[in-house]
C-alpha cells in the first residue's frame, strides 16, 4: 500500500483507524504453506488472538485455514464466521472443566495442557480423542511475557511428567490423537524449533493413536529493514525432511500443523493516528498523537520498536521527535526516533500493527477504540465501525435516583 492510499483512508474513516492489506495476509499465508510442501498432510490454524476481526477470520476460512482458540469466545466467532467445528483447535490455559466441556460440546478439538484437568476429562469422557499440550522446557521467544515453553512456564504439561500423563491415559482409556507444543514468540534461530521438534517426536513415541503433531508458531516477523526474521524457507527445508522420517517410523502420515499468529498478519496491519501537537522541551520535541497505549499498547508492553512514517509528508526532511500518546501515564511509542518533518494535524503510519495490536486494545481513559478497514482489490473496507458514547455506556447501570447517597 501507497503512502497516499493510507492517507486518503485516513481521510475517508477518520482518525485514529487500523489498516490491513488483505493481498499480504495471503502472501504470507501461501509462503507458509509452500515452504511446508513436502509434508503431505499440512493445516494451518490461524492464531485468531493475534487479530480476531471476523472479515480477516473469514479472509483466512476462504485460503482454507484452520482456526487456533484459547478461550469459547473464540470459537464462538469463529463458528460466527464460519469455521466448520472440525477445523477450530482450542488451546486454553488454566480454564474449567466446565468450559472445556462445552467447547468439545461445539465438536471443536480439545487440547490439554495440565494433567488435573486430563485426569478430570479422561474419567467423564473417555471416548472424546484429545490432543495434550507439552512443555519442552525450551528457553525460546524474544521476550520474557511471550517465551512459555521454559521450565518455569504455566504452560504446558511438563515432558519429565510424560510417564505419569501415559499412566492417566491408560487408566482412563482415553484417546489421545495429538501432542502440541508452543516454545514462544519472535523465535530468532530455526535451530531452536528443530531441536523442540525432537523433543515432541519423543513424547509421540508414547502414544500409538495419533493424527497429528502441532508445533504451535513464534514465527519472527521483521520489524524494520534487515530485521532479522525466522528463515522459513529453511525451516520448512529441514522440519518437513525430519518429520517425514518421524512418519516413516511412526508408521503413519500424521498430519502437521502451525498456528501462526504473527507471521500471517503482522506485517499486514498499519495503524494511523493524527499528531495532535508538537512541544519543545529541553530534551526533545514531542510529537503527541490522538491515541494511546489503550490502542496500541505493544511498545510499552513488550518493548516493540514500530516503524513510524509520517504519510502526510514522506518525503520531509527527517528530524528527531519522541512519539507519545494522549495518556495519562507515560505512553512513549518512540524515543529520538527519526521522521520526516512533522507539523501538527500529519498523519503517522506504525508498520507491524497487524498482531496483538487492536486485540488488545481497551478503552482505557474511557476513550474509543478505532475503527479497522481491510484494503482489499484496490479498495478500503470499513470492517470494524468506530465506537460511540453508546458503546461507553453500554452494559453498565445507573444507580436507581432513591439509592443515591
Ligand atoms: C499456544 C499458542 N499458539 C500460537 C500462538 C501464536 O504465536 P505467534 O503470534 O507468535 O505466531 C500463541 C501466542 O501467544 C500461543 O500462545
């Protein structure tokens, strides 16, 4: 997308407003699958956390993937948006019974990643094929908050306890058709995955019915020119030539599966937001936006450095501003950050607002959340309308006059 396309969206939706490129969303999705082509049988479950809009759920349904869930609202927007039960993986971390229950109710595939909750589940539904959650005790990802599959980790059940999963399983005669793993997110070195890998492949040894192997994601995207980002291409090269061979001794083609979250549309996403005002200190020029960490929260967050272009003058003489947001705690999205020349009432582009960015947004300091627009065949699609004071208000309830104080 175009500098002048993104400022005439801006113009058109109002501001402050996420864009996603539909035609990237489907390049990365293709890179994926053809770096993966090798494995017969390969399924996509897109990680809908990452960006649960229902227009890019439904985008991703048509490319033919599946659907990744860590909590019944997501599968119920996926079912929304049309994802066959059979095709939605639901991932939960610390959830009830009760919830797992009425997911496997929907026909979605139940996975399990504590043996309390195995153990609880085997007894009352002995007959349901489960996929069990592994932790590798790998140190991988590229923040502390995104790296979960390390010996500290609550995710996950621990591979030293595979001899006590293997003794719930037998006594309850359940049916476990798959081992999942995720080490974290922004994995840098490919080696690190084909190292869990074996890992997983251990743990498969134990079990006799399975269908597949999930190898979760923590695909590293670039943030910024010569970043560095996971090699798929050689990923895809070695994991495809192992697991083969994995299949081979197993005795079957079992299926392989990612769950990337990131790589399908993070690069897809940009956010626009108006500077508001410009003010000289002594230290720095402060370019103040009309929004926050309640739209877009990762830098403060994880520490992400976006990218941030000024589209209403790209060709501007670049000069050093720190990028803050309107709240009332400090909210910096850049430091010292070279851009081109700013004047109050410019629209800024951040790159790589794709993943975890309008999924995590709130309404913090009661204000909006932006609307988000799917640029698709040459055209903006308003996908998610702008909030109102309605939505503020909606679901709370006044105090009756008689009981105020
Ligand atoms: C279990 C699981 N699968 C997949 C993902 C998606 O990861 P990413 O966005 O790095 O691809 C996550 C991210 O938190 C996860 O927890």
């Amino acid at each position: 997308m175009q500098p002048k396309d993104l400022l005439q969206l801006s113009e058109q939706f109002g501001s402050p407003i996420y864009v996603y490129d539909a035609d990237k969303i489907k390049s990365q999705y293709n890179r994926l699958t053809k770096a993966f082509s090798k494995v017969e049988k390969l399924r996509i479950n897109y990680a809908m956390k990452a960006l649960s809009n229902i227009a890019i759920l439904q985008l991703l349904e048509e490319m033919g993937s599946g659907l990744d869930t860590v909590s019944i609202q997501e599968v119920q927007l996926g079912l929304h948006a049309g994802y066959a039960p059979e095709r939605i993986f639901y991932t939960p971390n610390g959830v009830s019974l009760e919830e797992i229950e009425e997911v496997n109710a929907l026909g979605v595939q139940i996975n399990i990643d504590n043996l309390s909750i195995l153990e609880q589940f085997g007894a009352k539904h002995p007959n349901v094929p489960v996929c069990i959650r592994i932790n590798p005790h790998v140190m991988a990802g590229g923040n502390e908050n995104i790296s979960v599959g390390h010996i500290d980790s609550k995710f996950g059940i621990s591979v030293h306890q595979l001899p006590h999963l293997v003794r719930i399983v037998e006594n309850t005669k359940m049916n476990i058709i798959g081992i999942h793993m995720h080490t974290g997110s922004d994995i840098l070195d490919i080696e690190v995955f084909l190292y869990a890998a074996e890992i997983l492949f251990d743990a498969a040894r134990n079990f006799k019915n399975l269908e597949f192997l999930d190898f979760g994601s923590g695909f590293k995207v670039p943030y910024k020119k010569d970043d560095i980002e996971t090699d798929i291409e050689e990923l895809g090269k070695k994991l495809s030539k192992r697991f083969n061979e994995f299949c081979t001794e197993y005795g079957k083609n079992l299926t392989l599966i990612f769950e990337p979250g990131k790589f399908l549309v993070s690069e897809a996403g940009q956010f626009l937001a108006k500077v508001n005002v410009i003010k000289q200190t002594t230290s720095t020029v402060f370019a103040g936006i009309d929004s926050g960490f309640n739209h877009l929260i990762r830098p403060m967050f994880y520490g992400s450095q976006h990218v941030i272009e000024n589209i209403s003058n790209p060709k501007g003489k670049e000069r050093f501003y720190s990028v803050v947001g309107y709240i009332c705690e400090t909210d910096t999205f850049a430091n010292n950050r070279r851009i081109a020349e700013l004047k109050e009432g410019d629209i800024l582009s951040f790159k790589n607002a794709g993943a975890y960015c309008y999924s995590m947004a709130s309404n913090y300091n009661s204000r909006y959340k932006p609307a988000e627009v799917l640029w698709m065949n040459g055209q903006g699609h308003l996908i998610r309308a702008h909030e109102t004071f309605e939505d503020l208000l909606k679901n709370q309830i006044p105090l009756p006059v008689k009981a105020k104080v």
